[in-house]
C-alpha cells in the first residue's frame, strides 16, 4: 500500500510472511558459511556480494529485513547495518575521508564520536575542525576546497543546540562536502534528514530502534545508490556487522516504535516543566520547550521530542550530589538512552568543547524519560531534591 503514514511503516516494513511459511516475524539466520550449488552460482555471488547472501558478515535475510525497514523508515535509498552506535558513525566516516581531507565536526557531538575523530581519523591525516553547532549558514566561512564530511547532531546529546540543518547542508554542497546526521535522539519519526539535504544518516539503533536496553546495534542509510555503495564497501573491508540476535532485537523494536516515542515525548515534556518550576533547577535545556534558545529551528524541522534532556542545578558540593543519586529508586544511573528505563547521569559538557565554551557554573544533569508512569518519577525526583538540600 502506498502513502502510508510512518506509523504503518513501522508495523509492515521489513516483514514478507509469505516467504517464511506465514511466520509474522523474519527468522533469525545463525550464519557464516553460505553454499553455492554450481560454480556459476558461486561466481555470481563474487560479482554481487552485496544484493544476495553471499557470506554471513555481508548479509543474511534477517540482515536485509532491518536494513530494509530503516531505509523504508527514514526515506532513504538502503541501509547499511553495523555492531553499535558507535560503529556506524566510525564506518560513515571513514567511508568518506582520507589522507589529507578537512572535516568539520559539531562542537556538540557525542563523546564517543569526538574520541573517534581526534584518536583515529586525525593519526590518519585526517585535519579534524570542531564548530559551533549554532554557526547556521556562518558555516561557509569553515568550509575549505578540500572539506569532505560535515558531521552534524541535532539535538547535541549533552546540550541540545539545534542546528540549523537546510543551512549547514546547502553551504557544504558547495564544495561538494558529504553531510552526515546523528538522528538518534529524534528518531526518524520525529526528524526526517534527506527532507532538509542530508545525504547520510546515522542511528545508535542501541537506543530508541531497539528499545530495551537489550542489544548493540547502529543502522547507516543512505540518501541515493552511491552514497549506499561507498558506506557499504566500507563497512565489508572493515568487517562492520551486527549480530543476528541483536538484528532481530532492532526490527522487534521498531514494531513499537511509535507508541514508545509518544509515551517517551509525553513523559519528558511533563518531567521538564515540574523541573523547570523547582527552585534547585536554574535551566533546562529541552528543545521543545519555547523557553529553550533553539526551539524556533526545533518547532520549524521536528515533528516531535524524544524522552532526552537535560537540567541544570545550582553548584553544590559533590557530597550533595552523591546523596540526590545514589539512592533514587526508579531513575537509574548509566550510560545509554532510549530504553524502557528512566536515567540520570551527570555531565560535564566544559570538560569535552573545544571550538565553544561550556561557561554555566551548575551542575548538568541528563535525564532520560523512560515509559514509567511521570508521577512516580516526579515523586522519585522530589525525593532526590529533598535529599540534595539535606546534605547542603
């Protein structure tokens, strides 16, 4: 059926029941070795490793199933799948850099993202330039003859600086510079990239496409065919895949995609303005909020919020801190998002800027909404707070 809404999609995409017996889910392949039954076969598979299965590493049915329902999800021509978040933002950047290229980074990206580019791409001979991701158009004036990748997250996932992504990617098109989107935090029912000029998207498929805190997955798609290829051969020469289980875990996930975001966007909207009104609270840093510096691009581009946003609170004595954490009961503290659970984590976004400065004096807090009711975790965070003003 055509012209179905995403939502549709997310049910449908992926899933041929008719090829598997009438079975509702794609089976899970447990493979490695594939066997050809002539030599012609054999040779046909070495011509077109990439559109049949060919090797498990390369792709098996449960492979194409995810890729296929990403692609069809975000708008994109096909998907390229890999073992994390991380994975798929390393293989989307060394598919499109080499030995002497200019690369800009957003000064808000993900710590992981920026460890990547300052310890790998840059020993490679990568020049490696960080922006400010409010720069909008202003980019211009960073993009040089040989700028290969503009790498953008909007929202930043400590900060949330929205950026201004029509801007940014008509700029780098000038000089013929690949633009590549973290699209975790809105998913791609919230913020559609190759609608506002992206040409390569990118998923942490660990968080909101799978769901559960369950499995380690990334999901690269790709704007058009050659994009697809170029990534496509990257992760085949580096050996980039997921794990069958953890595929399955992702196309699990995206069936409830949709009723998980709403709840997810519902929750944290409600979490941020009982926190904004709290006296221990000085800002909080969400996007859909008309309070927030970005919100006019973030209502103008998104379609919605996901559960992630950050608080921040008035300097205190680490000791404080210890006794507002360590005993919450329904907020959990760790790394990750996108899960059923509610978190909190602290942060330290001075610690990893380098082309901004970080200047706010109070403690940043990211909090993730998870699917728990919002009034037992108000009442979970105002047990926090009275803990925090205990120990002052």
């Amino acid at each position: 059926m055509k012209d179905v809404t995403k939502d549709t999609i997310l049910v449908h995409a992926g899933r041929d029941p008719r090829a598997n017996h009438g079975i509702v889910n794609p089976p899970v392949y447990h493979c490695s070795t594939v066997l050809f039954p002539t030599l012609d076969a054999l040779e046909e598979g070495d011509r077109n490793p990439h559109d049949i299965v060919n090797y498990g590493r390369i792709g098996t049915p449960t492979t194409f199933a995810f890729e296929k329902a990403a692609a069809e999800l975000e708008g994109g021509y096909r998907s390229v799948n890999t073992g994390s978040g991380l994975a798929a933002i390393a293989t989307a950047l060394t598919a499109f850099t080499k030995t002497g290229d200019h690369v800009l980074i957003t000064d808000s990206a993900y710590g992981p993202t920026r460890r990547f580019v300052k310890e790998t791409l840059i020993p490679y001979g990568v020049e490696v330039e960080f922006f400010d991701p409010t720069v909008g158009a202003g980019i211009s004036s960073l993009l040089k003859p040989n700028t290969s990748v503009v790498f953008l997250e909007s929202p930043g996932s400590l900060t949330f600086e929205i950026q201004d992504v029509p801007a940014i990617a008509a700029a780098a098109r000038t000089v013929g510079a690949t633009v590549l989107l973290d699209n975790t935090w809105a998913t791609p029912l919230f913020f559609r990239p190759f609608d506002h000029g992206v040409d390569v998207s990118i998923h942490a498929a660990t968080k909101y496409m799978v769901g559960h805190a369950d499995a380690m997955l990334g999901v690269v798609t790709c704007r058009d065919e050659a994009l697809w290829t170029t990534v496509k051969k990257a992760a085949t020469r580096f050996g980039t895949c997921a794990g069958p289980d953890d595929l399955f875990l992702g196309l699990r996930g995206l069936r409830t995609l949709a009723v998980r975001m709403r709840q997810h966007q519902e929750s944290a909207l409600i979490l941020a303005d009982w926190l904004a009104a709290r006296p221990e609270v000085t800002r909080v840093l969400h996007p859909a909020r008309a309070d927030f510096p970005g919100h006019a691009l973030w209502k103008r581009d998104f379609t919605g919020s996901s559960g992630l946003f950050s608080i921040v609170v008035k300097p205190a004595p680490r000791a404080a801190l210890a006794a507002m954490l360590d005993d919450l009961e329904l907020f959990g503290m760790g790394y990750s998002w996108g899960g059923f659970e509610s978190l909190i984590l602290p942060a330290r976004p001075a610690a990893v800027r380098s082309a901004t400065r970080w200047t706010d004096p109070g403690i940043v807090l990211r909090l993730h909404a998870g699917l728990e009711h919002p009034d037992d975790l108000i009442r979970d965070l105002d047990n926090a707070f009275r803990r925090f003003n205990d120990a002052l």
